[in-house]
C-alpha cells in the first residue's frame, strides 16, 4: 500500500476504535444529499445529485431504434458513466475503464432488474420499432461513493423524463408510410409524455475497514476500504439488488446489519427523491 | 426552419435582443472540491463547467517541456448536452476546439515559471446552445484564476457574426445555423491582445472589422461579469461565508 493510504488508514482506524469517523458522522449516518432536477434544457430528462462534496449529473436521451429480437415489444436501455478528469486528479480521459464499466453496469442492473422502466410501454411498433434509452452519467466531483449519487441521479433523471414525441414527430411520420400501425401510436400519443415507471429502488452503499462497516464512505473511507456492499431496496423494505466489491469479506451477521442499515436509509433517501421530483 | 421566418426584423433578434446585446451570462467561481479551481458558467442556453488541475508533474514524461510547463485544455461535450445523443468521448470537433483553447491560454499563463509540468484544463459542456467554445474559454479563464495559476491577463471569449445582411453580437443556436458568419474571438483584455479568432460563412471587409469591433465590445462586457465572479469568491471566503 502507498505511504499516504496507510497513514490514513492508521489514523481512521484509531477514530473508528473509538466509535467515530472523520468528518463525525455515526458508523450508519449518509451525508447530507442534495437532488437537483431538470438542469439540462437539452436532455429528456436531468439531475444533479450532492452527496457531501459528490457532485454527479445524469441525462437522459431517448431515441427510436431497433428491439433486441429476444424482447420484440421491449423498449431497450443503455446506461454508460464517464469519470472525467474534471472530476478527480487520477480520472484520466479516454475510453472507460474498468471501474466506470462497473459503476454504469452497477446503476444499469439496479434500473433494468428491477423492472423501473415499464418497457413494454415503450414499444412502438413490436418487432421494428422501439424507444431506446440512454442514461449517461457524469462525474463532476469525486469524494466518494460514486455508485450511491449516480444511481440516485439517474433514478431523479428518469423521473422527471418526458418522452419527445414533438422531436420525433418527423421520424415517426416517415415511418407510418412503411408501418402503418405507427399512426395509432401517435393518434395514441399526440404530444411528449412521461416515461412510464414503477417505483424507484434506491441503493445504499457500505464500506469495511479495519472490522467495522461504515455507510456512505467519503473517498479517504473508500481508499482504504477492504470490501464494500451496495444494497438497493424499495419501499416495502424489499431487496432489489446487491453488488460486492474489493477483496475482502464480510461475515453474515455485517451483510444482515448492512442490508438493515440500507432499509433504514433507503426509506429516507425515497422520500427525499419524491419530493424532489415534485411528487 | 422555415425560409419565411426572418432571424433579423424591426431592428430586433429573434429572441428580441439588440444587435449589440448579449445573452443572459452568470458565472460563479470555486464550485468544485476536488479540482485546485472550478467556474460554472451559464451563457443563454449554454451550460458549461472547468475544472483545473496542476502545475504538476506532465504525464507520459515525452510530453515534457523542459523549459516550461504544457498547457493541456480538454473541451468535452456530454452526451445529453445536444438534441441528438453525442456519442461520448471526444471526436475532431472537441479535438480541435480543445487544441485552439490549449494555445490561448498557455500564451496568458506564465508557462516558463512552472518547467516539466502540465496545467490541465478540464472544460465540459453540460448543455450546448451556441457559442460554447467562447463559453469554455472563458469559464476555464476563472477557473484558472480560483486554481491560483500565474497569468498575465484573464483572457475572455466572445463571437460575432452575421444574420440577414447585419452584423451582430453573440449568435444564439437558429443565428448559428442559418445566420451567414460566425467569428469567435478570445482576447487579453488588458493589452487588447488577440488570442483566438476562427471564422466561418462570408464577410467582407468592412463586416469583419465591425464584427470584429463588437467582439471585443462583448468580451469587455464579459470580463468585467468574470472578474465579479472571482471577487465574489474571495470576498465570501475573507468573510468566512
């Protein structure tokens, strides 16, 4: 390990020995979130997301494009994250690496899974024609837990995205000529309407350092972690989704406190994403 | 658009603006905390924030300069930003646009202080609406200064161009795609410096020394916002906000 992790990891273990973290937070406390919708004119749908000094923007674009042949009256989705130098000194720019591919597939899973997205209502015409979603992640600040803020910024973009039926009028009216069918789904949809969703899982996410678990990690917390758990739950209390990193382990009894833990917070943040999403 | 609706009538724009008037612009410095220095800035539509990172050690080390530092701007657009879906990463567009930002600002900053390292300049258009590469210029400008990097001058951006046989300040986005020229230029305010100017369309003479002219009426104008932004800053932090 590097010079500076270790002494970081030495002096947040003696804090957490006697039960505390650097910035005073309780082992179990998130840091104050902030939710920001509808900042990009030009997106479907947009939110800022603040966690601590986190700072993540997601847009939305929707597209019409082709099913996948195994979903033929599915609306389909892409989710892709960008850690931009803007955002860290050691983000470099070029292609993604292998822990923004975590990181979107992370967010990707806990949206697609949890069936968030009422796709068949995405269908345009079965076989041929369906909206395509596009959930880009932006990274503008990195202080930790990037999966929690990118995964609550694309939940607040999807819910507050308006399906462009005005921008696609065009496409859709070229189109009728070879699927005639397209005209009952604009007779159907005459102008943009909301995407169509279920109720949001929102996922928490704890780090393992030194033999005690810490929600919400900042980045000094997230450097020195041996594992880490991000639990996504809904609002009955629900699991709907989990993903283990790093190297080390947990025993049973820290994943069942963990997944509490993420319950308890989870309900919180729900409500916190209602509100801000004028709901 | 329609070829009947008029960009320029009764001595009014579209949007209702003057000829020599500028969108609506808001700059705050300081947003960012991992970055040394960071500017939002919101120019008409435009929505853009920079980051800067260094003077430190420049990486792959052929990069090195021995003798000064490298000046490296990165202009990216994110996917969401334009009405079709921008494939992310960066394509000859944002290459070039990072490439001329890269040289208008290691002529302002005092690059021979600073030899083997880089300054990076981290600009990303969160909402593109016209005019962003004047938009980036001038927000990685104020982030430059709230990361304390030694300049000569603060540089500022702004475009003229042409619509409907007039000459006009700050085009906005059906003014760029169907107005005739587009001229952004970036200068040192203080000396009167020119430090970036592309053109395209048709202008002649005299046009380009009136849109030139109003240029740099516009980037007075904008200089003035972003030295308030970063007056604003420091007067909040000597005030302990």
């Amino acid at each position: 390990m590097p010079i500076t992790p270790s002494i970081k990891r030495d002096y947040l273990s003696k804090l957490a020995e006697n039960g505390k973290r650097e910035d005073g937070r309780k082992f179990d406390e998130f840091r104050k979130i902030e939710i920001e919708t509808g900042i990009v004119d030009k997106a479907e749908g947009s939110a800022k997301v603040k966690i601590g000094n986190t700072q993540v923007i997601a847009g939305i674009k929707m597209d019409i494009g082709e099913p996948y042949p195994d979903t033929p009256d599915e609306g389909a989705m892409s989710t892709a994250a960008e850690l931009i130098p803007l955002a860290s000194p050691d983000f470099e720019s070029g292609p993604p690496r292998a822990d923004a591919i975590e990181l979107a597939r992370v967010v990707d899973r806990g949206i697609r899974e949890s069936g968030l997205i009422e796709v068949k209502k995405l269908c345009i015409e079965s076989g041929e024609k369906v909206w395509i979603i596009f959930i880009d992640i932006h990274i503008l600040d990195y202080d930790g837990n990037l999966f929690d803020a990118a995964s609550l910024a694309s939940l607040a973009a999807l819910m507050t995205t308006n399906i462009p039926i005005d921008r696609a009028k065009a496409t859709l009216e070229r189109l009728k000529d070879k699927f005639p069918s397209i005209g009952q789904y604009l007779n159907d949809h005459p102008e943009d309407y909301k995407l169509p969703l279920t109720d949001p899982p929102v996922s928490c996410t704890s780090v393992k350092y030194n033999g005690v678990v810490v929600m919400d990690p900042s980045l000094d917390e997230e450097e020195i972690a041996e594992a880490r758990l991000t639990v996504a739950t809904d609002k009955n209390g629900d699991i709907r989704a989990m993903q283990k990193g790093l190297n080390g382990s947990f025993s049973t009894d820290e994943i069942k406190k963990v997944i509490k833990a993420s319950i308890d917070n989870g309900k919180k943040i729900q409500e916190q994403l209602y509100k801000s999403v004028g709901k | 658009m329609d070829a009947d609706i008029k960009l320029f009538e009764n001595g009014k724009r579209l949007d209702g603006r003057k000829p020599d008037e500028l969108r609506k612009i808001k700059i705050e410095a300081g947003v960012l905390h991992r970055a040394e220095g960071s500017c939002y800035l919101e120019w008409g539509g435009n929505k853009v924030i920079a980051a800067v990172y260094g003077p430190r050690e420049a990486i792959p080390r052929h990069t090195q300069n021995p003798l000064r530092a490298i000046v490296n701007a990165k202009y990216n657009m994110a996917a969401f930003s334009v009405d079709e879906r921008k494939r992310p990463g960066p394509d000859r567009r944002s290459r070039e646009i990072s490439k001329v930002i890269s040289e208008a600002l290691e002529n302002i900053i005092l690059v021979e202080k600073y030899p083997r390292a880089s300054i990076d300049v981290n600009i990303e258009v969160l909402n593109a609406e016209a005019g962003t590469r004047c938009a980036g210029l001038t927000a990685a400008a104020v982030a430059l200064v709230d990361a304390g990097i030694p300049m000569r001058d603060i540089p500022v951006a702004c475009a003229a161009g042409k619509i409907e046989d007039q000459v006009v300040l700050d085009l906005g986005k059906d003014e760029d795609n169907y107005g005739t020229a587009d001229l952004p230029v970036a200068i040192a305010p203080r000396t009167g410096e020119i430090l970036l100017l592309q053109m395209d369309g048709h202008l002649t003479l005299e046009e380009f020394d009136k849109a030139l002219d109003l240029a740099i009426k516009g980037c007075h104008i904008i200089s003035d916002i972003q030295k308030k932004a970063i007056m604003e800053k420091y007067q909040s932090v000597s005030e302990g906000k």
